[in-house]
C-alpha cells in the first residue's frame, strides 16, 4: 500500500508567539529523523512565527479555516490570498467545532473547499457523527453526506490534494477514543464512498486521517488499522512530549 502515514496537529485557539516559536522549534529538532508526513495547524496570528520556524524542514504549515470569499468586505475572515502569503500549505476545513459551534454547513464548507483547492491548497476535510447520530446508527449516513457534499464539485485531479479526517465528535476533547475496530469501519466505509464517486484508484490513494483524543498509548494501534493512515491531533498536539510520541509512533 503505498499510502504515507500523515500526523497532523491542530493547535486550536492556543499559544502566543513565544510559545509557539518553542514549540515549533522542539518539534522541527525531535522530528528531524520521523518518517512520516508532519503537519503544525496554528492560529492565523501564529503563522508567521510558525513558518519562519519550520520552513525548509519536515513540517509543513495548516491554517485551521479560512474564509469562503477570495478577498474584500468581510470583517474578521483571513483570506486564501493571505495565508498563501505567509506560507501555508494546508487548510482544515469542516472542522467540528466549525460545524456546530459556529453553524458552518455543508454548502459553506464546499465553497471554502473548492476554493482552497482553486489556489493551490491541500484541503484536510473533517466528517464526522454526533454522539446521538451514532446512537440511532446513522454514523454512515452522516459521514457519506459530510464527504459528497464537502467534495460537490472536486475534480479526480483535485481529489489529490485533499485529506479527509474522520473525527468522531464525542471523541474531541473528551479522552474517549473510538475503538481502532470502529475507527477503522468508519474509515473503511468512507473510502468506499470514494471509490463509489472518484473510482478505485483515488480511492486507494486518498489518505484518512483519524481524530478525536489521539493519545501515545492509543495512537499505534490506530495507525495499525488498514484504512487509517495518520492522525488529526488536537489536546496532545500542544506539548512537544505528547506530540513527538505520537508522531512517530511505532
Ligand atoms: P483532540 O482534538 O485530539 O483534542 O480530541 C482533535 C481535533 O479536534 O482535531
């Protein structure tokens, strides 16, 4: 299989700019050797600071948002123009917290999606089910419509670019992990539905990361999963002590 293992931290609303400047640093020092594909996701306000550090190295740099609007009126948003300018190379999108803390839908998170895309960006598109969603046994209706509708519109040449990270929302934040057994259904089903909509051949390429309290001591037996091929690290990505393990974990 020749799907690269992709660790990915989202910093989330932390840190200021010496904080993450040590941090960047510890991480460029300890992952120098990783063999895998490393990614930092800080605040627009640290990404400066961020890129200065990283740049050259094995980290690449992700911006956890951005706005569905190339430029002009739009108090408070930053734009693709902006974070391609200060190095960015990756954009989340559809994150939990976007989805139902600040109400993005489906149809907005596609027109960030796609312009993401239209400039360049690799796209990380996060899906992923409610507690009560997984209790009436509709985890795969909401991850299929998650994935169709965030990808409407996507090339097969686009889908190169775009991750998709499977995060459980009652799995963020809560130390409650999805069991790799049912990670790794989710993951195994979604890349179904890739194929189903781009064929076999991007279906086997894309890469799914997992999310939702990623720790050390859970993150081998997750990667360990056939479908599962990196992780979207939130919590344990804020220290370069829990991080490093779990970046290159064996
Ligand atoms: P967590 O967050 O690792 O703190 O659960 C994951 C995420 O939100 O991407």
């Amino acid at each position: 299989m020749s799907r690269n293992y992709y660790m990915a931290g989202n910093w989330k609303m932390h840190m200021t700019r010496t904080e993450a400047a040590q941090l960047a640093q510890d991480l460029v020092s300890q992952l120098r050797d990783g063999k895998h594909k490393y990614l930092v996701a800080p605040s627009f306000t640290l990404l400066e600071t961020v890129s200065a550090m990283i740049e050259g190295t094995n980290i690449q740099l992700g911006a956890q948002n951005c706005a569905a609007e190339e430029q002009g009126a739009h108090t408070g948003e930053v734009s693709v123009l902006q974070l391609k300018d200060l190095g960015v190379h990756t954009i989340i999108l559809g994150h939990s917290e976007r989805r139902h803390v600040y109400k993005e839908d489906d149809a907005l998170i596609n027109k960030k999606v796609k312009l993401a895309l239209k400039h360049g960006f690799e796209v990380i598109l996060c899906i992923g089910e409610l507690l009560e969603e997984r209790e009436a046994g509709k985890v795969e209706e909401v991850c299929e419509a998650q994935t169709v509708k965030g990808l409407e519109g996507v090339s097969v040449a686009d889908l190169g670019s775009v991750v998709i990270a499977y995060e459980p929302v009652w799995a963020i934040g809560t130390g409650k992990t999805a069991t790799p057994q049912d990670a790794e259904a989710v993951h195994a089903f979604v890349r179904k539905v890739i194929a189903r909509l781009y064929g076999d051949d991007a279906a086997s390429k894309i890469v799914i990361q997992y999310g939702g309290s990623v720790k050390a001591d859970n993150a081998a037996q997750l990667m360990a999963m056939e479908n599962i091929d990196g992780a979207l690290v939130g919590g344990a990505s804020l220290k370069a002590d829990s991080f490093i393990p779990i970046a290159k974990f064996a």
